[in-house]
C-alpha cells in the first residue's frame, strides 16, 4: 500500500486540519502538532528523501515529538526502510559500528544527536531531511518503505525486524477496532514510539483513527499523570509504568475521562493490576504480543474479576499449541501463532520465517481455557534443568511476586561449575524481609524442593529494558551469589 500513514495523514488533515494530532510533553513545555501541520512536515521528508543513498535503510532517532513522528512517517512513505530507535538508546552504538552496522548510511534525528552518527554515516537533523517548499512533491515511491524494528533482546543479543508498512497499519486498526478509538479519544502513550507496541498500537492506531497523541519525550511519571487526570481517554503502558505511575496518581484526582488502560511487554503482576485500577478507575487490560508476529491477544475489559490470562485471539489470529511433552494436559503446549501481521524475517537472514501453512513459533508454553482464553506459561528456552527435572522459572517467580516483602522478582537457570543447572532469583526485596523466610513461603505455597532457589540475588533494583522488561543478560552481569536459606 505506497503511501502508508502518509496517505491517512492526508486523510486527518482534509477532516480536521486544525485539530491538535500529536502533543509532546518536554521539561521546556512541549512540542503541538496539528494534522495539517504533521502531514505536511511528512510531506516534506518524503520530497527530500529523494536525496538520499538509494537501497539503505535509515536509521530515526524517535523521541517521541512530532518532527520525529514525521520523519519516521514521512521516509516511509517514500519507499524508505526505516529503522526507528528509541532516543538514548544503548543498542545506537552498537547498530552504527563498522563491525555490526546493518546497512545504515544516514541517521536522522533531532539536532543535539548530531555526534552519534561517526565517520562514515551521514548525520541529518529532522529540519535538514525535509524539502522546502511541501509542494515538491518528488517522484511518488512504487513501494512503501519497510518498518525494521529491534527486537527487545532481553533474552540475548537484539536481532533486526522486518515488517512490511502494511503490517503496521493493519496492526493501527486492530487496536483501533479493540479500543474503540475516535476523533473523541486522547491517547496517552507512556511508551516509546520507536518500539512495536508505542509505534503500532499508540501512533499508528491515533493516525488511523484521528485521536488525538500524548506522549512525553522522556517517561515523567508526572506528566503522564498530568496528561490523563486533564482530558486522557486511552493509557498505554508497560508494567513498570503502571508500577511507577500508581503512587503518583494516589495524590491525585481520579482521571475522569478514561474509559481504557492497556498493559504490554510482560505480565502484570495481579496486585499491581488491583492498585493500579484504584487510582485509575478502570481494569487495566493485558495485551499480548511479539514484535515478529504483532499482536496476539488481548483482554476485553476484566471488570473486577481478577484475569490471570492474556485474552482472547486478536481479530484473524489462530493459535496452534504442541505438546511438550505426552504427559501435559491437553490444551497445554508449545504456542505457535497465525497472524496477519508476521512479520517477514530478520535483516540479513533468509529462510522461512513459519511452516507452510504460515505458523510462527513463539517460544513460550501455553494453555487455553474453557472459555478460549490464552495463558502462557513460561518461555520453552528458559526452563531450568535440574537433575533432569524440568523448572518453571514464571511460576517460581509469580509463587515469590506473592510474598509481601518482594517488590520485584526475576528467576532464571545457570550452570555451576559441576555442569548441573541450579534456580536463581534476583529480587528487591522490602526491609526486614530474608532469604530463610522466602525458602519458607516458597515451600508453604507448594514448590518442591528442587524448584525452590538455590541462589538468591539481592538487588537495590532490575536491570530492564527501555520496555520495561527485566534485562536477563544485565542481570546475570551483576548478581552477587547468596545461598538462599541463609541469612548472609
């Protein structure tokens, strides 16, 4: 589809030029974009991407403001791969270095960002990618650009995306279609719009359905909670927004206007979701996904009743589940997923990305309910082997999430120096609160002895992602071993 969110800018802008489309919060004020004004900035970048190297992907800087919004819709539009990064990111330098760099020849980003790019790649602020006057249009692209996306390389080394501009503005109208969003709707995203979940379900489902965008270009949890208690209708967040955003929101006024919250990027602890939905006044709403394959699942609206699942099939998804092992019980098994927006391989790889009839392994074990709903389980590469039996680190984590002095937890598996796999957790754990007292409460709530950590990691905090997911390999980098059972 040449055009892309390009062609729906053009769209928002003859129904309702004037209106504001993207607000970004910024310690200064902020940046307004009205949709006139974004599509013919996005207009602009697509006239001036003539000019740039034909063939290489170009690497955005997104922070979040409308010139980066139309940087990012504008080079796509004009059959530009572009490969958008949150602002500060730590994986820039890695993608700009001579050994690693995937293709990129240019950088565009805002003007403070200008020594990013080293020798050899281009550097463009946002103002200089654009052609003036937006009526040199420039030669119409036969192919809308691809969107490359990192993956979020919390289980290892990030890899490189690719998604079609049809996969993202699909996946906008999902989310419009599940949310119900209109030009009535403001939409506050506390999460970056570099990343699959602020790009697609945030920005591109605002776009396609002309609601009004709030963001901020660095996450303030006051501000956020600014944005919803004056006029937010939609909230979109991770678990560690919600975590960090509900104390904040204690001292103030319920947000009046908000019909809908949205969590993505991990799972939502229950008694986060309980707190979270007294300051709000709405069930926040678990979204399940993956940045190959799009969304997945989601939960309609929970109402008080407590929903450990991740939902129902997103509209034109199908699920497929393998069993593990002949002794799980049916409806359990290893998950793989159809759905309309798969993505199309990893840069730099080839190879089929599903089986022939178009089914992607998504690594994590699952079961579905009586009432169709999906639960996952654990990721199948992160069990633990110990003496031949098999560990769910999700459960031993979800049986220590449970303790009260247990503010945050991370279990995962390591070799010992005899070769034999042992349980570890990092926790940040309240005052007072021992790791003799947590092998108790893991024993009392059921786990067998060799499920119970071996190692406990004290921490002050995890290691985690610009997503908010716990940073497995950080973690690892910087525990320090205490035997659990011990008061050391």
């Amino acid at each position: 589809m040449p055009g892309g969110l390009l062609t729906e800018l053009r769209r928002r802008r003859d129904e309702r030029p004037d209106a504001a489309a993207l607000r970004t919060a910024t310690s200064t004020g902020g940046h307004l974009a009205t949709w006139a004004q974004l599509h013919d900035t996005a207009r602009a970048v697509a006239a001036g991407a003539a000019a740039l190297p034909r063939g290489a992907p170009v690497l955005v800087i997104v922070d979040n403001t409308p010139d980066s919004v139309a940087a990012l819709i504008g080079l796509t539009g004009a059959g530009v791969d572009v490969l958008p990064v949150e602002q500060g990111s730590s994986a820039l330098t890695d993608l700009l270095a001579p050994a690693r760099n995937p293709g990129v020849r240019t950088v565009v980003g805002p003007a403070r960002a200008a020594r990013a790019a080293p020798a050899g790649v281009d550097f463009l602020s946002y103002e200089r990618c654009r052609v003036h006057p937006v009526g040199a249009a420039g030669t119409p692209a036969h192919r809308a650009g691809e969107v490359l996306q990192l993956t979020s390389g919390s289980a290892g080394e990030p890899k490189i995306v690719r998604h079609s501009s049809a996969n993202v503005w699909h996946g906008g109208h999902t989310y419009r279609q599940l949310l119900g969003l209109t030009p009535a709707d403001v939409v506050v995203a506390a999460v970056p719009l570099a990343h699959s979940f602020g790009l697609v379900g945030a920005l591109t489902a605002a776009v396609v359905s002309g609601a009004e965008l709030r963001t901020t270009r660095r996450f303030q949890p006051g501000r956020v909670a600014d944005a919803l208690v004056a006029d937010g209708t939609v909230l979109f967040g991770t678990p560690l927004v919600y975590r960090l955003l509900t104390p904040v929101l204690r001292n103030r006024a319920t947000p009046a206007r908000l019909r809908a919250a949205v969590s993505s990027g991990g799972p939502l602890p229950a008694e986060l979701g309980h707190q979270a939905r007294a300051v709000l006044g709405v069930s926040v709403r678990q979204f399940y996904g993956s940045t190959e394959t799009g969304l997945i699942s989601y939960q309609p609206d929970p109402g008080d009743e407590p929903d450990t699942s991740v939902g129902v099939p997103a509209p034109g998804v199908h699920l497929r589940l393998t069993r593990a092992d002949p002794d799980d019980p049916a409806g359990t098994g290893h998950l793989s997923v159809r759905t309309p927006t798969l993505f199309h391989g990893y840069l730099g790889a080839s190879g089929p990305v599903s089986t022939p009839d178009g089914f992607y392994d998504t690594g994590d074990l699952a079961r579905v309910d009586e009432a169709g709903r999906l639960h996952l389980l654990g990721r199948k590469d992160t069990f633990v082997n110990v003496g031949g039996r098999k560990v769910n680190p999700t459960r031993v984590a979800r049986v220590l999430d449970e303790h009260p002095g247990v503010r945050e937890v991370f279990v995962f598996g390591a070799t010992d120096a005899d070769g034999e796999q042992r349980v570890h957790a990092a926790v940040v754990l309240a005052p007072g609160t021992g790791p003799a007292e947590l092998a108790a409460h893991c024993r009392a709530r059921g786990l067998a002895p060799y499920e119970v950590p071996h190692e406990l990691h004290p921490l002050a905090r995890l290691p985690r992602t610009a997503m908010g997911k716990v940073d497995r390999q950080a973690v690892i980098a910087t525990v320090t071993t205490v035997p659990i059972g011990s008061e050391a």
